[in-house]
C-alpha cells in the first residue's frame, strides 16, 4: 500500500464521508444546544437581578413606611455593605435630590430599567427596578450586567472547547474507520492484483464480521473458487485431449510403419491402408464427439427442442436394440408405462439412451439381462437403464461422467470414455439429474430424472 | 449424369470430381457461391454438391436462392462442421441431404445416387425386384408368391433397399433413413437387422438380392 497517497484517499472513501456527515450533524445540534444554553442562562441571571432588585425596594419600601425615610436611608446603607447583594442604589426626592445611594440623581422611571454604568465604560451596564417608595420618592436598585455577561461568556467559552474538541474525536473516528475500510480494499485489490499475475490460488482473508466487506470477499473468493474449478476443468480436458489423441495417432503411425516394412502384396496394402483409414476415422469420431459435447454443453440445442413422447422414444429404442442384445447373448427387456410427454430433442435423447444401452450389452457378460424403464413419479420422470452384470465399483461412480474416464476393466476395449460424459451433457441440457443408482447387490444402472414441467402430459 | 460440385476447396473438390468421373459422372465445378448460383441457374444438372461455407454467399443462402426460383434440382450439402443443428438448417433450405467433413467418398457417391432417384414418378404403391414384392399399403412381403413375415423395423429396412435397388447404400445412409439415429453406434445395429431380414427374405431363395460391399454397406441387385 502507498502511504503517501493515502491521505488524499481517505477523504474520498465512503467511510470518510458517512463521519464527515456525522460531525457535520453533530456540529449543528451541539451549535443550537448553545445557542440554547446561553439564553436560558442569559435571562436567568437577569431574572435573579431582578428579583434582588424587587426584594431591596420592597424593604426601602417598609422601612420607609414604618419608621420614615431614616429607616429608608439605614435599609439602604445595610444592602450596600452586604455582600451578594444589588450592586447600586439610588433614593431620590423630587426630580433632583439624592437622599442616598451610590448613583447620581435621574429621571425617575419605573419598571425594569438598563442604566448606562456611572463614569463610563465600554458599554457596560446595569440592570435593575426603579419604583416610587411614596409620591416623592423614588428609589432605583440594580445590579452591574457584567457578572451575568461574564458567566454567559464562561459558559460559551467552556462549550466552544467541548464542541471542539467532540468535533477533532468524531473526525479522528472518521479517518480511523475510513483508514480500516480503506485498507480492507487495498487487501481486495492486492489480492486481485496478484491473482491477475498468476497466483490463482490467493484468497481474500475474510474476518468474520460479516460485515458488507466481509460478504463482499466471500463473494469474490466464491466466483474465484468457481474459475479455478472451470480453468481445472479446461486444462485437464485439454490434457486429457493431448493424452487421448497420441494414442490412437500412435497406433494408426504404427500401423503405416509395419505396412511399408512388411507388406510384399497388393492384398497386403489394401488391408493395412483399410485399417489406416479406420484409425483415422476412428480419431475423427473422437474429435466430433469432443465437439458435440461442446455443444450441448454450449445450450445452443435448447431452441430446438419439441414435445416427444419420451416412452415411445425409449420402445422405438427397445425395438431397435433388442435383436442387438439377443445377438451379443444379452436380454433386453422394457418396462415403460404410458406415454409420458416431456420437452426435448430428440435425437439428443435418443442418442443419450442409446448410449446407456450400448454401455450396459458392450461392458457386461453375456446373459445380463439389460432393462430399460421409465417411471412418473410425483415430481419427476425416471428413466433407468440398469444390467444385472458385474456392477462398477462406488469409489468410481462420480468419476464415469468425467470426460475420457475409462474404467480399468473396460481400456482394452474400443472407446474413448466419452459417452458418459457426453449422456451427462445431454441430461443437462434437458434440465434432468444423471447418475448411478445405488444398486443392492449385482449390476449397474443410471437414472436420468426429468423434473416435470408444467404442460407435460 | 450431369453434376454441379460447388466447393472452394481445390484438393477437397479434386477428390470428389475423381470418384464422380470414376463413376461415369459428368461433374462441373465452381469455386465460389456466385459462380455456383449462376451456373446452378442454367438448371442442367442432375444433382448440385454444395458446400456450406463458400465465399462469396455460403451454401445456405444459395439454396434458398435456387428454391425460390423454383430450382428442384437435388442438393447435397457438404460441411466441415460436425453441428447437430446444421443437418436441420440444411434440410430447412430445401437441401436433400447432408454429409460432413471427412467423408469416405464411397458415401457421397452412394448418397448423390440415393438423392436423384427421388422425385422419379410418384410414390409407387408397390416396390418389385425380382421375385420380391412389396405392398406398402397392405404391408406385405411376398418372394416368388411365399409371404415373408416381417417386423416393422425389417419392413422398413427393405423398403428402403428396394426404392434404392442397384444402388449401393451405406451403414450410416441406413441408420439415418430407418431408424433415424444420426450417430455412430458402437454395437452393430445395422449388420443385426440386416442379417435378419436377410434371413427371411433372401435365404433359400436360390439367388439374392442383397449383397454386402465390403467397407462400403450393402446393395439390393435386381436383374
């Protein structure tokens, strides 16, 4: 991975952008959270002086009342010496006269009032209440708005520095997310890379989590499992291909070889030419055979395909066959119920049945009896060719559908171990399972189960 | 006859007008699908051998051409490629038959001979050859007026010898015809059938019909 790069590539991943929206919303809230704050606090302060300031005319209020504007005076004195207390006091007959406090003598107005601060400064100013204690009197008590403008200002100050510093924890969280995906993919595309060179066996380390990438890798080491399963596949068939042609081009070089050095008649050359001309025929069949299957398995046949009745198919076969089975001292014998309709080619399935046929008389003794059958079940269509013969060992039963497979028993006979595979391609294309049924005891027999379609009569 | 061998193949084509002349064929040649088309026109030949892949316009194309000019002349395709489906699209254009490359040239010529016997008079309701009668209405056999009893499949395979009696026709010629398998079997289903019906039909008879050329099939021989 290319350090340097990365952080310019932090910003544009995915997961950058999710924490940038994140702290950009958590941003907002926390701002209007302040803003919030600030004004409660804000008009709770000035509340608070208010209140310090009703509750200090109220007692210059009683002390006048009761005992006359000496008291009046004393009360004002006391509250100015306390400490927590209101911060100015004014008590003012008439329009000019200061009888005490620590303002100088204004206006009388009452209510809630803001007073610019005495001698000053720098737009400073109190709060307080103003009231007429009696008909010429008047008093003023307020507070300096500067300790609740200051609490305001702490308090702004003190969230400006958690908003800060929530904001630098989710950006760290941000990249640090982004960082781990980021990596992640850089793992992807290493492994890519590297399978691009060549290293078809690397896989991409799934975590466990589960997780979008962790589903994502397992995809991508499925479809990687499934190349390597279809290029396995393609360089064995290839091989096998190589294998296979060299010995029929051997036999048939052979065979010229020993007609120039031995034949001395005109009889002699016919029959070695014969035999050469059946040998090459013989490797041109393999190739066509290799082709079909190419093929079938290509799908290309499935436009072809009609309603046939796939019990008549198998009698026309039966009747075809028979005289073949007598001939090699084999029995033939159908069972096949009534006509059963399935959608196919028909001469695809004619030569996939042939093929099992020829299969069970060719590779058993003589007296095998060979039957074909055919069945409806509930949701499929079976149809088997089975033989009482000397069966085929379990171990090799995948392995018969397998292209150019040859069971040891059968290599010196003619054959390429192509049928099989060839019956597997054409029961595929019909959509139809293939394979060995479990036999109890002697024989051998292979089904090909047809899901029943809808419309199939 | 007169036969119009369209192949672009110079040694392919050199190995058919060979076998054809050897036979007493007149066979006249094109390299390529307009020359063929043209030459196909003048409408003097017997048969047309038509390759599948020609330049110029391939085979396919070329017959259906002739076709929709109302040109009836039989045609036998030739192809390289083994394709399944070939066979079908060829028979679809209004081809008569179909061989594929490589072919033992016994084949060809057994199938241009098969092929312009059609269309010779209407289907016949009785097919004859020496002593041996075929009612293919009532399905009955009869040599020298003795019923022979066959099966339907020896039926077929007889009659099939008989509407191609002199002519040689061979294993696969048979297999496609009477049973209709386009493959190579791996058992001897020709030889079987045909020793049956030879049996029936051909033995104690005094002389027969039917004889096997060797490496080539069998031919039904009426004097």
């Amino acid at each position: 991975m290319d350090i340097s790069c990365v952080p310019i590539r932090i910003f544009r991943t995915e997961g950058f952008r999710v924490a940038a929206i994140f702290v950009a919303i958590f941003a907002l809230s926390a701002a209007i959270m302040a803003i919030v704050t600030l004004a409660v606090v804000d008009q709770e302060l000035r509340d608070q002086i208010v209140q310090f300031a009703n509750a200090d005319i109220g007692a210059i209020k009683d002390g006048y009342r009761t005992e006359g504007m000496g008291e009046a005076r004393e009360v004002i004195h006391q509250r100015m010496a306390a400490p927590g207390a209101s911060d100015f006091f004014l008590l003012q007959q008439g329009a000019t006269e200061k009888v005490a406090g620590n303002l100088a003598p204004m206006p009388p107005k009452t209510g809630i009032l803001t007073l610019p601060y005495p001698g000053d400064t720098a737009g400073r100013t109190i709060l307080g209440v103003g009231a007429f204690v009696a008909p010429n009197l008047y008093a003023f008590s307020g507070s300096d708005l500067r300790t609740a403008q200051m609490a305001r200002q702490r308090i702004l100050r003190t969230l400006i520095w958690i908003f800060a510093g929530a904001l630098a924890l989710a950006l760290l969280g941000g990249m640090i997310v982004s960082r781990s995906f980021l990596r992640r993919a850089d793992e992807i595309a290493t492994t890519c890379r590297a399978i691009m060179a060549g290293n078809l066996a690397s896989r991409i380390s799934v975590r466990g989590t589960e997780d979008e990438l962790d589903r994502l890798s397992e995809t991508i080491n499925a479809m990687l499992d499934r190349i390597a399963a279809l290029m396995t596949d393609l360089k064995q068939i290839t091989n096998d291909i190589a294998h296979d042609m060299r010995t029929p081009v051997t036999h048939l070089r052979h065979r010229l070889e020993r007609a120039r050095d031995q034949s001395s008649s005109v009889e002699d050359y016919d029959h070695a030419l014969e035999t050469a001309i059946a040998a090459s025929d013989d490797i041109l069949a393999l190739f066509n055979a290799l082709l079909r299957i190419a093929q079938i398995e290509g799908g290309a046949r499935r436009a072809a395909f009609t309603q046939l009745d796939l019990s008549g198919l198998l009698a026309q076969l039966g009747d075809v066959f028979e005289p073949v089975a007598e001939d090699a001292r084999h029995y033939l014998s159908l069972s096949l119920s009534g006509p059963i309709t399935i959608s196919g080619d028909r001469e695809l399935l004619t030569q996939a049945f042939s093929n099992l046929i020829e299969n069970a008389i060719i590779h058993t003794p003589a007296g095998t009896i060979v039957t074909v059958s055919l069945q409806r079940r509930d949701d499929e269509i079976v149809a088997t060719v089975s033989d009482d013969g000397l069966g085929v060992p379990p171990d090799e039963h995948q392995k018969l559908f397998q292209r150019f497979y040859r069971l040891e028993a059968s290599r010196t006979r003619p054959g390429y171990g192509l049928g099989l595979a060839l019956v597997a391609a054409i029961a595929e294309l019909h959509g139809a399972s293939v394979a060995v049924d479990p036999q109890a005891g002697r024989g051998f027999a292979i089904s090909l189960r047809f899901p029943i379609s809808p419309g199939a009569s | 006859m007169k036969i119009l061998l369209i192949e672009d193949d110079p040694e392919i084509a050199d190995h058919i007008c060979h076998a054809l002349r050897a036979h007493g064929h007149d066979v006249e040649e094109a390299r390529n699908g307009p020359d063929g088309l043209s030459s196909a026109r003048s409408g003097q030949h017997t048969a047309l051998i038509v390759d599948r892949m020609l330049p110029g316009l391939d085979g396919l194309s070329l017959v259906r051409q002739l076709r929709a000019e109302g040109c009836q002349t039989p045609v036998l395709f030739l192809t390289t490629m083994s394709g399944i489906d070939d066979r079908v699209a060829g028979l679809n254009v209004g081809g008569d038959d179909y061989l594929a490359k490589p072919f033992a040239l016994a084949e060809l010529v057994a199938r241009i001979h098969a092929i312009t016997r059609r269309g010779e008079a209407g289907p016949p309701v009785t097919l004859r050859a020496d002593g041996l009668e075929m009612d293919l209405i009532r399905r009955t056999v009869h040599r020298d007026s003795k019923l022979v009893d066959l099966q339907p499949q020896e039926f077929r395979l007889l009659e099939y010898m008989l509407r191609n009696v002199g002519r040689v026709v061979t294993r696969s010629m048979l297999l496609e015809n009477v049973w209709d398998l386009h493959f190579d079997p791996r058992t001897n289903i020709v030889e079987t059938h045909m020793s049956r019906l030879r049996a029936k039909m051909d033995r104690g008879y005094g002389h027969e019909l039917i004889h096997t050329i060797r490496g080539n099939g069998y031919i039904l021989r009426a004097d």
